[in-house]
C-alpha cells in the first residue's frame, strides 16, 4: 500500500532555472558590483537611516539587473529587492500571498562594501506564500556560492566545477561557541543584557554581513546566527541553508521562519541542541520587542 506515504517535495526551480539565475547574479557581479568596489566615489554611497546603514551604485545597479531578469524569466512571480522595499515597503505584504516570490540582497554588508572591505554577498531566495523554498549566496569576489533548496541538502559550488555537500558543526559546550549577535540592532534596554552573557561565549561577535554569517554556518565554521531586525533579503536564504545543512531555526519565541514575521529574535544554530543552550540564555529576550525603530540595521 502506498496510500499513507509521503508526497515527494518538488524542487521549486529546475535544474536550468537554476543555473540561469545563478549565471544572472554572477552578470550582475562582474558589470554592477565588482567593478566599483574600492572604486567607489563619495557621491556614489548614500545613508538611508543612518551612517551605518548605506546604499551605493552598486546594491542599485546590481538589483535592478537582477530584476529585470527575474521578471523576463518568471512574469508572474513577486519579486522584492531590498532597495526597492526599502523605497516601498508595502510590497512584503505581497509575499505570504504569492504562490512563487523572489527575494534579493544585491549587496549584503554594504558598509563593508563602500568601505573597501572584502566581506560581502549577494543573496537570492525563491519563497512560497512566504516560506523559503530555495536561496543562493553568492561570493563575488571568490566566485562561488552556498546553495539549497526544500528538496535537497545544501552544498557549496567553486570554481573550475569544485563542489562538496555541507553539514553544520557538532554540538559544543556555550563557552567553546562562535555565534554572531547583532547587538547594536537590539533595542538599548536590551542590549546590555544580552551583552553581559558574553563572557560565558566562546566567541561572540558579528561580521556585519548576514550572506557570510550564513555561508559559514551551513559550512560548519559556527554555531549560531542571532538576530532581531526581520528584514526578510537578510534571512530567507540563508535560513534555508542553515536547516538543509543539518541546523535548527526558530524565534526564540518558537515559531517557524516565514518572510511575513517581522519582529521578534531569530536564532539559527547548528543543530536543535545547540538552538536549545543558547535560546535557555537568551530566554528573557522573549519578554521584550525587538525595536523596528532601530537606528542600524544588516545590508
């Protein structure tokens, strides 16, 4: 009897979609964004809440390339650029209705960026009705990227056809973690708080580039990734990595991961246990808010 099986989940893109999107955003690195890093004029960087919250030629050129390519090959689906949402906010609302929606970090950690730091990406997710259902981020500068969808565990894809399956790290004792807290985007009430647990880290930190926080915790380099600006470009895809790779997602409140939530603390960790050590911790977080009025945010 096959009747009480399990329907098998269909890859939201195929194989050809999927490399036509991965060729679109390495186009868009190679014309838009590499040739401006460290090249950059003052007049091309502009601060959108605050001076550590930027936007360059660079995020607009590269997403509205992205864009446009995204709605030739799939005009029916709901796509939302960072810079775009940023201009528009109401177009998230569309996402937990649309069947196929996209998602684009152009250029994630801009500050790195237009301060000529090498530590950014680009990050793509595909959701449906706001679930993340595939992500890609890509490595402009090194040429590669992390990749999964609902259907298949994540891997990293270099050059010269180099690939290798990822798997998160084991669990490890809360003073031998890595984990990355965006602390200054925490309210300030909160934020002393969560900083006198340091301590009891191994080593707690940020990069300020949620596309390699990411990347690394699906690669097994960290153990866990803590947020509370639910801006949904700096999460979808890479939340989608961290699962496919072995890993645990949840607000510290519980709930699942969806595109539509936007408050909260996200904490994504290498596996369920590790989830469970940090957010016993970081329990009195549930008691509050994260602030949506944050002066500072991730690119």
């Amino acid at each position: 009897m096959t009747d009480n099986l399990p329907m098998p989940i269909s890859a939201p893109l195929t194989r050809a979609q999927k490399t036509s999107l991965i060729n679109l955003v390495r186009r868009a690195a190679r014309s838009e964004i590499l040739p401006r890093f460290r090249t950059l004029d003052p007049t091309d960087i502009s601060e959108k809440t605050s001076a550590l919250d930027l936007v360059t030629d660079a995020d607009e050129m590269a997403e509205a390339m992205i864009t446009r390519g995204l709605q030739m090959a799939f005009p029916s689906a709901v796509i939302v650029g960072e810079e775009a949402a940023s201009r528009h906010p109401d177009i998230l609302d569309k996402l937990a209705e649309a069947e196929m929606g996209f998602l684009i970090d152009p250029v994630d950690g801009t500050w790195n960026f237009a301060n000529g730091l090498s530590v950014f990406g680009t990050m793509v997710a595909v959701t449906r009705f706001g679930k993340p259902v595939y992500g890609l981020i890509y490595d402009p500068l090194n040429d590669d990227y992390v990749t999964a969808d609902e259907a298949t565990p994540s891997f990293w894809q270099g050059p010269r056809g180099r690939r290798r399956s990822l798997v998160t790290r084991e669990t490890r004792p809360l003073d031998q973690m890595i984990g990355y807290i965006h602390l200054k985007l925490m309210d300030a009430e909160t934020q002393p708080k969560v900083a006198a647990l340091y301590p009891e880290i191994g080593q707690p930190t940020a990069l300020r580039c949620s596309a390699h926080e990411y990347r690394l915790l699906a690669q097994g380099h960290c153990d866990f990734v803590l947020s509370p600006k639910m801006t949904p470009w700096d999460h979808a895809a890479g939340t989608l990595l961290c699962q496919q790779a072995g890993g645990h997602v949840a607000f510290l409140d519980g709930r699942e991961y969806s595109t539509s939530i936007r408050d909260g603390y996200l904490l994504s960790a290498a596996n369920e246990e590790t989830w469970n050590t940090v957010a016993t911790k970081l329990g009195f977080l549930t008691e509050t808010e994260a602030d949506p009025e944050a002066d500072t945010k991730e690119d």
